[in-house]
C-alpha cells in the first residue's frame, strides 16, 4: 500500500483549505450554527487524517495474523479508491469535502473486517462512521456500503482461489 500517497493527497486536499469542507457541511445541514459548522468540520478532518494510521494498523494485523493475501487486497481496494481523483464526491473539484466519500468506504471497510468470529481490530468505528453517513446524506452512503460489501465479497473470491491452490498443491 502507498500511505504516503495516501497522506499526500489529504495534505493536497488540506492545502486548498477548509471552505468547500464547510460550504458542503452548510449544504448539508443549512440549519447548523457557524460554530457548528466549523466544528463540524473540524472533526471531519480529524477522521480524515486518521485514515493512513487505520490503514497501516489493519496492514499491520493482517501480517501479525498471517492473513495478508486475505485481508490486503481489500486494503488495497479502499486505498484505490481513496487514491481515485474522480469519485462519488470527486476531491480534485471539493477539496477535503471530496474526500468523505473515502474516508467514509475505508472505515466501512475496516468495520466488515471486524465482523468475522474474531475482531480483526475490535475498533469502534460507529461514532466516525454514523458522522460521515450524515455528512454524505442517505445516496452516497448507500452506494458506498455498496462497495465496501463487494470488496469483501471480492476478497472471499480471492480466498477461494488460495483455497484451490492449496488443495492442488496438496
């Protein structure tokens, strides 16, 4: 994975300040005070940054517990999408507002890694999630849980082929 790319692309996004941030959360939410707003925002970005430590950790577990060709390419397909200038809510055109989409589908995605028998990171990620969905409304959260489904049902097609690679080996 390329965290770096990763962190270069929120800094990018960081860089062109936090007005479309804030003018999307108003959108969203016309009645919200500007003290709201602001904080609003401020905690969207505070989940948006954390996105290449969530990342690097599940990495990180997935080594510890010998899952890489598992759990990586589902990784991996959160990283594409976060790396993806044109998306559901493109951040080339909105800024750190086009990259709640992403972050929203890789915490997603770190959640259903977590509902298997055992935690993969027994994080709570319903504070951060529940708060993405409402800023991306209803739509876009749908289609995001979307994705995030089709990358597990992705990642147990993967798993099924190492299975039969094995057993052929065997």
């Amino acid at each position: 994975m390329s965290l770096e790319d990763i962190q270069a692309v929120i800094e990018s996004a960081k860089a062109r300040g936090v007005d479309h941030l804030e003018g999307f959360i108003r959108q969203r939410a016309p009645d919200m005070t500007e003290e709201k707003v602001v904080e609003a925002a401020e905690v969207a970005i505070e989940i948006i940054e954390s996105v290449p430590i969530f990342l690097a950790r599940a990495s990180q577990e997935a080594r510890t517990r010998k899952m890489v060709r598992t759990v990586q390419p589902v990784l991996d397909h959160a990283e594409q999408y976060f790396l993806r200038p044109v998306d559901l809510i493109p951040e080339m055109t909105m800024g750190l507002a086009g990259l709640l989409d992403d972050t929203y589908l890789v915490l997603r995605i770190l959640r259903n890694l977590d509902r298997g028998p055992e935690p993969f990171l027994d994080w709570d990620l319903e504070f951060p999630l529940a708060f993405l969905r409402g800023l991306v409304g209803r739509e876009i959260g749908s289609k995001l849980d979307n994705l995030s489904l089709a990358a597990m049902e992705d990642m147990s097609q993967h798993l099924a082929l190492i299975w039969e690679q094995v057993s052929h080996e065997a």
